[in-house]
C-alpha cells in the first residue's frame, strides 16, 4: 500500500514538473532570469523523480536547443545559459544598453594601473543624474523610459571619443574623461551639462530635463572606480531643504495631479521663450501729497491651454525648479523699459517697484546684473526700488547687508515687503538699510472693524516712523480701510480702493487723466478719521 501511494505522489507531480519545464522553457526564451531558475528546479525534480532516463534528455533538448545524456550535463547547459544571462544583465543597461557601473569600474581600474606606469595627470569622473525619471515614472512609465533613452542618447553623442558614458543608477550616468587633462576634462563636463538640460521631443511631448551634475578627480577623492561612484552619487543625493540632512517624505500625489504638475513645470521652464509672460503694474498712491508715486511691477502667465494662471500657484514652482534667477531678470529688464517708457512719455519722477526673491539674493552677479540693466535703458538707479520679504532677507544677513549696502549707494530704493507675516524681527530692520516698510495684507483687512488690527498697525507705523522708513499700507479695498490708516498715520498706500494692476498702456493712460488726478487730490483733502462714519456708495471710491 504504502508503495502505490508513494507512485501515485510521484505520478502527480509529473504534470506540475511539466508545466514548470513550459513555463520556464518560455521565459528562458524572452532571457529571464525566472525562466533559468525555474526550469532548472524542474529538470532537477524531474531528474530525481525518473533518474537518468532518456526522456529527460529529450526535453533538455528541446527545451534548450541542446542534447544532454544526464542529468550532470543538463544542469552544466543551464549554468552556461545562466552566466551569460548573468553577464549580459550586468553590464549593460536594459532600457538604454549603456555599459553599468562594473564596466565602468574595470575601465576604471586599468586606467589606474596604466597611469602609475606612465605617471599621468589627475582623471575626472562626472556624474550627471536625470532627475524627471522617477517623477515620469510615476503616472506614465513608457514615456519616462522613451526619456531616459533619448537623455542616455544625448549623453553619448555629445561626449568626446575615449570618454566612457555609463548608466550607473536608474536615473544616474557617470562619465570617465580617463585620457584628458582635468582642467579641460572639467571644461567639458560642464559643456556635456548645459547641452543635456536642452528641450527634449519624446512622442510629441516637450520635456525639458531637470539635471543635477557632480565632478570628483582621481586619486584626491577616491582610489578606485567605486570609491569615485560613491562620492559622485552622494553629492548629487544630498537632500535640499531640511536641516541637518533631514528627508522630507512627501504625500504621493493622484496620477492626473502629478502629470498635471509636471507638465506645468514643463510649460513654465517654456514660458519666457514663448512669450508667454506678461508684466502688470499696481500704482501706489501718496494722499499726503495727493500724487502717484509710481507702480509695483506684478508677473503674469497667460498658459496657451489653461489661460491666466495665478501667480500664488506658478511662482512656487518656478522657485523650487531653480527658474528664479531667469524669470527673476525677466521681470527685472521688463519693469526697467516701462519706467523708461513712463519717463519718454511724460510721467517721469516714479519709481517702478521689482520683487526679489531669497535665490536671486545669493546670487553673486545680482548688483552687476542691476546696473547692467539699468544703463541698457538709460534709467537713473532712482526710478527702482526692490522689494524683499522677510524671510528673503534673513537666508543669509551678512551677505545681505553688504549687498544692501552697495544697492542703497547706487541710489536704488529698498522695501521691505508684507512685514509682520514672517519672520517679524526687529533686529535686521534696524540693520538692514530699507527704505520702506509694507505693511501686509493681512492687518490691512478690515482694519476698521478689528481693534487687534489697528493695534498692530498703529506699533508697525510709529516703528516706521521711529526708523526713518516709509510706511505703505498694502491691499486697501476700502475707503473705511484708507480713512483709518490715515487716522493712524499712514498716508501711502496700494490695493484695488485706488486701482487694480494695468497693462503698460493703460497705466501711463492713468498717469495722465487730470479727472483721476483731481479725484486723487479731493480723497487727500479728507481729513483722516480713525473710526469713520459710512459714506454714500458715490463717495467711497476714487
């Protein structure tokens, strides 16, 4: 009894021996490793279920495309198949067919052995990492392979002969200038750069890359090809934006919102070349003197397909991609040439306000960058005034002040933007050199109605005051608003109550209309009120 059970369990598993030996017969024939593993378990269940009989060697033959006379031969063809498969997965990338980084590091290590005979000059190893990957990958996994490929392509022909390009990580390539000079090895590295974050066609989709590149030179910064790798990848892998190394793990977005957000980003690093941008101008209003002093410069983004987008939703993205500095100077050239136009058409004596972000501060060509775009059009340093917000001003204040210093002896104007919503220190506006204080949005609101608000603005005006700063009331839609701050002592001011932002033309077309002027003139005569009593609706705007 107990041997026809043993037969019959022996029997049973002949079918599932077979199906594996299909099974893996056919993922051996797509090169799988799956397919090697399992068809070697197969054939040797089969071998120990049967022994050495001559069906195994004719479904080795089948199933392999080689003839084997035992199971010791069938296993030693399906090692072979393995090695090789081995190899071939190793060494060459499966998407971009670039040589990995065990390639890599051979080359690596014969060039060393060739240098200490030769005594040759210290090597370079560039690292270049694509770094849309992961973020394509996301929600379309086609089109982030079809743009590593093209990326790896683009790498490769621009890279001089004798340079290896390797694909050392899902996203990141390597290349080794092993037979140039490190100073022209660094020349070119940065060259193979700028030509890789070029606007890519991958299937009619735009893409401009997101790169970020690292250098290390042999032997100060490692031995070996791996050592090199090692400090390579971790340069490019340092975490932005926590303290101490800290690794923000962020909520993953829906599938539409994250392709929604990408190709944002996509159409944003366009949008100057497309002209797409355009600027608007806010005027700000002197009721002590009943006169205009001039406009703050505001972006606009009018997307081909979305249409207006608000600059609460594009301007953060154009910081985190590192736009800054180009759209920074965009706005900057732009605001120059309407002040210069203001001037050649009779409303000379304002002053254009620009907004300067905490990345353009660090920018070591920022007062150079200034001066050149005011001398291209002819503007004195007077006509401009950059507006900064608190926490621009506090990334770096002894940078800073310096930089502060030298703009104020140009002549250009300093404000110190929606003062009270950050960092709120009174340290760095007694030594920072501003001009103005902005009093923001927030305390400005219905400040009629608020005593907490009027509280905070009376404090922000007398510190103005005890400063020497102009203080300007920031978002006013009211004439209670307008009545109150002045009744606190505050007679500048900016928000829809005295205009919405203007194109260009229509700016200079309000400069000019004496009906707005005389209306502007008759509000400055109104003498202030803390608490003012309502008005008729004709009465309340300008």
């Amino acid at each position: 009894m107990a041997f026809r059970v043993g037969g019959l369990l022996r029997v049973a598993r002949l079918p599932a021996v077979a199906t594996g030996c299909a099974l893996g017969g056919w993922l051996l024939a797509q090169e799988s490793f799956a397919g090697v593993v399992m068809i070697t378990a197969a054939l040797t269940l089969l071998g120990a279920l049967l022994g050495e009989q001559i069906a195994l060697t004719r479904l080795a033959g089948r199933v392999l495309g080689q003839r084997a006379g035992s199971l010791r031969e069938v296993i030693a063809i399906v090692a072979a198949r393995l090695e090789a498969l081995d190899h071939r997965t190793t060494y060459a990338h499966p998407v971009t067919g670039l040589p990995t980084r065990e390639p890599l590091c051979e080359t690596i290590a014969a060039d060393i052995v060739a240098d200490a005979a030769t005594g040759a000059p210290p090597r370079l190893m560039g690292a270049i990492r694509f770094v849309d990957f992961d973020r394509l990958a996301g929600f379309d996994h086609a089109l982030a392979n079809g743009a590593l490929e093209q990326f790896a392509r683009r790498l490769v022909s621009v890279t001089q002969n004798g340079r290896m390009v390797a694909q050392v990580d899902r996203d990141c390539f390597a290349i080794w200038f092993g037979a140039a000079d490190l100073e022209a090895a660094r020349a070119e590295f940065q060259a193979i750069a700028y030509v890789a974050g070029h606007e890519m066609n991958i299937d009619g989709s735009r893409l401009t890359p997101t790169i970020e590149i690292s250098a290390v030179s042999f032997p100060q910064e490692g031995q070996d090809g791996l050592a090199l790798l090692l400090r390579a990848t971790a340069a490019l892998s340092r975490p932005e934006g926590g303290e101490g190394g800290e690794i923000r793990l962020l909520a993953p977005q829906p599938v539409e919102a994250a392709r929604e957000q990408f190709m944002l980003e996509q159409d944003l690093a366009q949008a100057i070349a497309e002209d797409q941008l355009t600027m608007v101008f806010q005027p700000v209003v002197d009721l002590a003197a009943g006169r205009m002093m001039g406009a703050e410069a505001l972006l606009r983004w009018d997307h081909p397909v979305l249409g207006p987008v608000s600059p609460a939703r594009f301007i953060p993205v154009v910081e985190a991609l590192g736009l800054s500095e180009r759209y920074g100077l965009w706005v900057l050239n732009t605001a120059c040439r309407e002040a210069r136009r203001w001037a050649d058409e009779g409303a000379g004596g304002m002053r254009v306000a620009v907004n300067l972000s905490a990345r353009q501060l660090l920018d070591p060509g920022l007062k150079t960058k200034i001066e050149r775009t005011l001398a291209r059009h002819g503007l004195g340093a007077e006509a401009l005034e950059l507006e900064l917000t608190e926490t621009a001003t506090m990334a770096d204040a002894e940078r800073t002040h310096h930089l502060f210093g030298e703009l104020r002896a140009m002549g250009v104007s300093l404000a110190v933007d929606d003062f009270g919503s950050g960092y709120s220190s009174l340290s760095y506006l007694k030594n920072l050199p501003f001009d103005k204080l902005k009093i923001d949005r927030e305390f400005v609101a219905q400040i009629d109605q608020r005593r907490d608000s009027r509280a905070i603005c009376r404090a922000l005006i007398e510190l103005g005051r005890g400063l020497d700063l102009l203080v300007l009331a920031e978002g006013v839609e009211t004439e209670a608003e307008v009545a109150c701050l002045r009744g606190l002592g505050c007679h500048v001011f900016q928000g829809y109550h005295f205009s919405k932002p203007l194109s260009g033309e229509a700016f200079l077309a309000l400069a000019a209309d004496p009906g707005w002027r005389n209306r502007l003139n008759l509000a400055a005569q109104r003498p202030p009120n803390l608490l003012p009593q309502k008005r008729p609706a004709e009465e309340l705007t300008l």
